[in-house]
C-alpha cells in the first residue's frame, strides 16, 4: 500500500472514532447550546484550590 492510502485510512479511522464518542456523549439528538450548557453546569463541580 502506499503511504497516501495508509494516511487516508488512519484518518478514516480517526473520524470514525470520533464519530462514535460524540454518539456516546451526546446521543442522536441535535446539539443545541442551551442544551450543552445546562448539561455541562451541573455536571462539572470546580474545585477551588486553598
């Protein structure tokens, strides 16, 4: 195979990936910031340094 094909592959792979962990994250839904943002608000806590 050439080096191109191998590349092309990788990323393919990379995307498909990514693809998979945004499913899992956010589900099938559309993304809607008002959404992300409430989620995102109540999930994180900040830990504030002493």
């Amino acid at each position: 195979m050439s080096i191109m094909s191998n590349i092309k592959k990788s990323y393919e792979k990379f995307l498909q990936n990514l693809t998979d962990a945004n499913k899992k994250s956010f589900g099938n839904k559309p993304l809607e910031c008002c959404d992300l943002n409430q989620e995102s608000k109540t999930s994180t806590k900040i830990k504030k340094r002493s």
